[in-house]
C-alpha cells in the first residue's frame, strides 16, 4: 500500500485488509514522504496491529518506487495492491488466492470494484462501466493491454513469481504505472477475470485521473512508445491500433502535428492488413477532424491576418 497525503482514507483502508476473512496475511504501508499526517497514523496502524510493516521514504520518490520498496519487502505467496485511498470487501482475499489455487494455469487474478466518493457513498457506477472489460477478460491478455487499461490496481492479486517475470515498476513511468506493469505480465502469464466487485476504487478532489489529466495522457503516450520498442514482433493490425491510439492521445492534449503522422502511420498499416479498411476508416475520421479548423481557430487566424499551418 502506497501512500502519500491520504491520512484521512488511510486508517479506512488498512483496517479493511486487516479484516479480511483471511487473516494470515502481511500489510506493508510505503509512505512517500507524506506532508500531512499519513505517517503518524500509519504508525498507529502498525502499532496496533503486528501484522503491519510500516516503511517510510526519506524523500519523495513517486508511487512506482513506493510499489517497489513494497514488493521487495513482500515474502508471502500471492501479492496484491491496495492504494491508501481505496477499500477492499472483507472477502476479497479469501475469494481470489483460492481462484488462483484451483487454477493454477493462471497467474493473476483481477476483479470489478464499485466507484465510491470523497466521503466513500457508492456513486451506483462500476470500474468497468468507465473502463470496459474487453470481449475475453480471462486469457492471454497482452492484445488488449496493448491498446488500453482496463484493470484496477487494488483488484489485483498475483503469484510472487510474476516478479521475477517482469521484474518491478517502471520509474520513468507516472500515474499510469499499474497498465505498463499489466503489460509485460501478460507476455508471459494468463490472466483470471472475476466480475464480483470486491473492491470499492474512490474518487476524488486530489484523486490522481482528476487532477492530472495531462500528465496522465503524456505517460500513456510514454507506454505506448515502450510497447512499440518491446515488441517490435506484433502483428501490422496491432501496431496499427498502438499508433492509432498513441496519435490520439498526443491530439487530446494539443500536440497536432505529432498526431496526425501517428494517426496516418496506423491507418497505413490498417489498410495493408485483410479486413482493415473499417478499422482505418475510423482513424481517418478523427483525423480528418483533427485536421479541420475549429471555430475558435478560425478566429484566430483571422485575427492574426497571414496563414497558420494546420
């Protein structure tokens, strides 16, 4: 669990992995320098309770090296993740590691989690309501995580072993941590989708896709970039999706030029896929938007009295 400036969710959040119907577990809290009173209750917590293993950086380092400095002090079986601010079912553990010991041929399992607020009321939405599962959510994962994040950090439970796979979080990678992780496990580990919710994921004033949009698309264009230098063996019409994408997250935050080639580049490699032409046409038509002027640039140009570059 890392934590940085949420002392007022952290207790919340401890004491339901605390609860858990299974009980034999180890909760170790990484707080990254927090400036408000996390450490003090986190030390509480652990004061309290033996079965809590509190760490503190000596300054801050980011969530991914708070995530490392947990899974490296980690011992048990399975591991899993829960961010200061969120809540776990109590029956949570108990109902994914034994997933995992009736199937052994996976090596993670994940689940849906109930959207809650500030003050933890349900907002009557579900994870995957604002990120859709994809048609097979259990499997071989690594197509779809190619394109798109649609796991939950803290409905994750994994064998220790997915360490020594694909190693640790990506420090150069912020915010969006948890998808480029999802990736390099599911190169080489199935993944075991469960729909009951047993997570509550809150939102909020400070929460991370509220307050960071644009460093959170500038980092998943960064994830992008990773997958196409990685895998440089994936098929033409999954690259094509990667560049699509990627082209469509530098248009959201204003890099125009940049995303228009991207977008070219994944149409071309659609058009020379069989039954791509659909698929291209779609990213054709964005471009094309991308392309045409807005009302405000219109003004713009106006004003200014000489021609723009679009």
């Amino acid at each position: 669990m890392p934590c940085f400036n949420h002392g007022r969710f952290v207790a919340d959040s401890a004491e339901a992995i605390l609860n858990q119907t299974a009980g034999d577990l180890e909760l170790i809290i990484v707080d990254d320098r927090s400036q408000d009173n996390s450490w003090e209750v986190i030390q509480g917590i652990a004061k309290a309770d033996s079965r809590v293993r509190a760490i503190r950086h000596e300054c801050n380092q980011g969530a991914s090296s708070s995530r490392n400095d947990g899974l490296r002090a980690a011992s048990a079986m399975f591991i899993a993740f829960c961010d200061a601010d969120d809540i776990w079912e109590p029956r949570k553990l108990e109902v994914q590691t034994d997933l995992l010991k009736n199937n052994p041929e996976f090596s993670v399992t994940y689940c849906d989690s109930m959207i809650i607020d500030e003050n933890g009321v349900p907002t009557g939405r579900k994870f995957s309501d604002r990120f859709p599962l994809p048609k097979h959510p259990s499997g071989w994962l690594f197509r779809e995580l190619a394109t798109r994040n649609f796991i939950n950090m803290q409905t994750v439970v994994m064998r220790r072993e997915c360490i020594q796979q694909a190693g640790y979080f990506d420090l150069e990678i912020k915010w969006v941590e948890d998808w480029w992780f999802w990736l390099r496990l599911s190169d080489g580990h199935r993944f075991l989708y469960s729909p009951e919710p047993l997570a509550r994921y809150r939102v909020h004033s400070a929460s991370t896709n509220v307050v960071q949009q644009r460093s959170c698309a500038i980092n998943r264009v960064k994830v992008f970039r990773r997958i196409l230098q990685r895998y440089p063996q994936m098929s033409p019409s999954l690259k094509a999706d990667v560049f699509r994408n990627m082209g469509g997250e530098l248009l959201d935050i204003g890099k125009r030029r940049a995303g228009r080639r991207l977008l070219w580049q994944g149409i071309r490699l659609s058009w020379a896929e069989p039954l791509g032409l659909p698929i291209g046409l779609r990213a054709f038509l964005r471009l094309l938007c991308s392309v045409i002027p807005s009302k405000r640039d219109r003004e713009l140009r106006s004003r200014m009295g000489k021609n723009m570059s679009w």
